[in-house]
C-alpha cells in the first residue's frame, strides 16, 4: 500500500462553516436562515444585513471571545473518514485558509475534533503545500491545483456553492473520498 499525503480543507469540508454561521447569526439577529440558502461563493451579504464580506468578518473575529471558528460543528463522519483514512497509513494535512485572528481558534478546534495529523498548513496558498491529493470546496483553491500542481490529484468536495472544473474528481461525501483513497492503494 502507497501511503499518500492528503491535504485536507477545513471549512467547507470537515467543519460545516455555514451551518455555524447562520446558527450564530440567528440567535443574535432573530431570523431564519437555514444553510441550504448558501447557493454560491461569497452569497453572504445577500443574505445578511452584511453590506460586504468585510463586515462579515469583522462580526466573527469576535463572538463573546472567540472567533466563528472556534465552534463550528464537524459534517457527519469526517472525522471518522480521516481516521479511516490515517490508520491506512496516508498522512493527513490540514491545508486551510483563515483570517490571521482565527489561527488560535483554528489549532484548538483541530485539538478538540481530535484531527488525526501531525501537521497543519494555515495559508491562502495552499499549493505550496506539497500533497499527493488535494480535497477542496473553494473554486479558487481547486483551479489553482490543477494549474499548480498538476501531478497531484485534486479532488472537488461537491457542495451547493461550487461548481464542476476540469481537472477535478468529484467527491459526494466522505464515504467517496475514503472509497477513492481505497482505489489509488489498489491501482498503485
């Protein structure tokens, strides 16, 4: 068996970030906003009383002392997956994108979901991290992959605000990632 560096997206991903966003939002706004309503890429002001993203994010820098991250809830068996994924052997790389305030927050959320890696890669870059397989729900980062790392395979985690791009390997849920892995052991 080929053990492979998988490099993991947080938000979008493993934690379900609009569902914690909207929840918070919510309790303090009095509305009812479900996550289904997030159709596409930075549809936040248009659902908010938020004039632009800026505003948004100044509200989740600071949410009775900690940030937005700090308690997001994970999706359903991605925690489990990367587990699976970690006892096969593959090295598990967390490679997220996060405001410079949200990087404490960030670590202690990797720490209390118990992650299964060793090493984690806070940067808007995220092609600069060395990976075998990439998995990812921003259109950005997947576009710059496939340009970037060409090598690598780059798997698309389908999700109602991104969109097919070539070069990409859809990915339904968990189950599918951990099924694909499966796949590469065997066909390496």
């Amino acid at each position: 068996m080929q053990s492979l560096r998988l490099g993991i997206d947080l938000d979008g991903v493993v934690a379900d970030f609009n569902t914690g966003w909207i929840d918070r939002y919510n309790m303090e706004r009095g509305t009812n906003l479900t996550a289904d309503l997030v159709t596409h890429w930075d549809i936040i002001p248009s659902l908010t009383d938020f004039e632009h993203m800026g505003q948004f994010w100044r509200w989740a820098s600071d949410l009775d002392g900690v940030t937005l991250f700090r308690h997001l809830e994970t999706f359903p068996g991605a925690v489990d997956a990367l587990w699976t994924l970690a006892k096969a052997g593959h090295e598990i790389v967390i490679v997220t994108t996060k405001p410079g305030w949200a990087v404490p927050d960030t670590y202690a959320w990797i720490a209390d979901h118990r992650l299964p890696t060793r090493e984690v890669h806070i940067t808007g870059r995220k092609w600069l991290v060395d990976c075998d397989v990439y998995l990812d729900d921003a259109p950005g980062n997947l576009r710059a992959f496939v340009e970037h790392r060409p090598e690598a395979t780059t798997c698309r985690f389908v999700r109602p605000w991104n969109y097919p791009i070539e070069g990409t390997i859809d990915i339904e849920g968990w189950d599918h990632f951990v099924e694909e892995m499966t796949i590469s052991d065997t066909a390496s």
